[in-house]
C-alpha cells in the first residue's frame, strides 16, 4: 500500500502526516492548507486573527465568529465551568502575566496575578448560539484557546481524511497523535506511539502505546517551564490561586477517541495528587489515562493494562 509522508514546522512545534491512499500526496496538501488556516484564526498571538477579535472586544461588544470557532469555544467553556479540575480556557491574562514559553518569562508579583484573577472566570463568556457572537464580558479578559485547539485541528484532519476514502493514517501535531484505522507496517497492526519520560532527556520513551483510530495527548510540568529565585515554574497554572498549579504529577497521558477530549482531559486531570487524578478520569467516560508521577510511578485507569514496556486496553 503506497504511503505519503509529511514533516513541517507550524504553531511552534513539528507537525508529521502519515497517510494511505492513492491521492495522499494531495490529501497531505489539503491538511496543510487546512491546519495553516486554523493556526492563522485560533491564535492569540496575531493581533489580527479571529480569536483576538473576539480578546479585542472584551467589555466592549460581542463579535461574531465562524461557525467551528464559535463550537471550539462552546466545548471548552463547558469544560472550563468545571471547577474541580484546572482547565480554563479564560486563563489568558494570567498565561501573558507569566509568559511561560518565551524569552520574558517572569514570576509575577502577587498584586499583578491578584489583579488577573477576577478576569479569569469562564462564566463571564457569553456565548449566543442563535447569532455564534461570544462577548467577554469585563474588559480585558482573553480566551486562550492553546489547551485544546491543536486536538480539534487534529480531529478535524482526520474527518478530512475519512471522507476522502483514507483507512489508514497518522496524525502528530507536536506529540499530540491522532490514528486512523491500523499501521500496515506494523506486525501488531497498530501504531505504536511512546510516552516521553518527563524525567529523562527527550526521545527517552518510559511506555508504548498501541493505538488503531484512537487519540493520544500528553501533557507534563517538563514540557514548558523556566527557573527564577531557585525555583521551577511550569506553565499548568491554577484559576484559584494564579500560581503553577501544585502536583506529584509529572505527565499526564489520555486515550480518547477524539483529540479534542484529551487534549480537555489532559489539563483537566492534572489534580493535586495522582490518586486523586486517576479515581477522577477513571469516572470520566471514555477516557483512559496514563500518570507518571515525579518519582517516576506509572499509573493508569481502569481499562488499561501494564506490562512494563506497554500500554494496552484491557
């Protein structure tokens, strides 16, 4: 069976396409087109993207916005107004207060994250369905949609894809894979996708994962961080508290069958403790997890098996 493959740069990470189909070579095209379109609309760091309308209007007026951003955004607001995990999709000032991931990154004095916290609540988006406007209700609030938006690009390639004929493919948006069908190459007839050790030194893989059309999403305290005052401070941030949110958890992987859910439950259960994480999403329908903790533990849902070297459904 003939194979196109694709390696690019966008959104700031590595993006790998696998595909299986005759016209693949177009099919690839037609996904860069598609993921260059989102990436230029979602983002909050073009000032001119459809997204930073929507920051650009906060208590001023709502903006409306294409029908698939304006779903993006009523999926993570459902997510974001549950308040027992840490995904918030209001998050954005604090995130620009930190700067987590760039040059400037800065601990921020207790008055400025004060001064962020009451922007940073998820009930003050207001979404009209019959219009697709979204209002920010206080001036200066920004969505930030970075915790979920790689996984619905994802999602939606792989739709792309399904209807164009495509039985077998693979999808990496920098380390979040999505899988169609089976890998022809493989004797497990899976894809076989590690789990980075967020202990060791990068391509060191602590855990493979078979995956046949499923998703998988890792998120880790190792991925984005920076040291000030003796101290390393990771970019999971907590609404209550305005600081790096504190955990034994070291990486949190997610099985689901669509991108969009782990890339929600991936933030989501990032608990303060790792038993607490697991009993959480083990509650959680059809997501499975994997849990590293900073010891270097592993720990998994329910419906997953561990041999030491793998990963499986039970």
């Amino acid at each position: 069976m003939t194979n196109y493959r694709a390696r690019f740069q966008m959104m700031g990470t590595f993006i790998d396409l696998v595909v299986y189909h005759p016209n693949g070579e177009q099919l690839i095209k037609e996904a860069y087109l598609q993921l260059e379109c989102y990436a230029q609309r979602f983002t909050v760091n073009q000032p001119d993207s459809e997204l930073m309308r929507v920051n650009q209007h906060a208590g001023i007026a709502p903006v409306v916005v294409q029908p698939d951003l304006f779903q993006l955004i009523n999926v993570a607001k459902q997510s974001s107004e549950e308040t027992k995990n840490p995904f918030n999709i209001a998050i954005g000032p604090l995130v620009k207060t930190w700067r987590i991931g760039f040059k400037d990154a800065k601990v921020p004095s207790q008055d400025e994250i004060t001064a962020k916290l009451p922007l940073i609540d998820p009930k003050n988006i207001i979404l009209n369905h019959d219009d697709h406007s979204v209002f920010l209700s206080k001036t200066n609030m920004e969505i930030d949609l970075g915790a979920i938006a790689k996984g619905y690009f994802a999602d939606q390639v792989k739709q792309l894809w399904i209807n164009a004929g495509v039985e077998c493919g693979f999808i990496s948006l920098g380390g979040n894979v999505v899988t169609i069908g089976h890998s022809p190459k493989n004797a497990n007839r899976a894809w076989n996708v590690g789990i980075q050790n967020p202990l060791g030194n990068r391509g060191n893989v602590v855990r493979v994962v078979p995956l046949q059309g499923m998703s998988m999403v890792t998120s880790g305290i190792n991925e984005r961080f920076f040291h000030a005052n003796g101290q390393r401070y990771h970019h999971l941030l907590d609404a209550q508290t305005g600081m790096p949110i504190i955990t034994d958890i070291a990486s949190l992987t997610i099985i689901s069958q669509q991108s969009v859910d782990g890339e929600i439950w991936s933030t989501a259960g990032f608990l303060p403790s790792i038993d607490a994480a697991i009993s959480y999403l083990d509650q959680q329908t059809g997501i499975e997890a994997v849990a590293i903790s900073k010891q270097g533990d592993v720990h998994i849902t329910q419906g997953l098996r561990d041999n030491g070297s793998s990963i499986s459904c039970s």
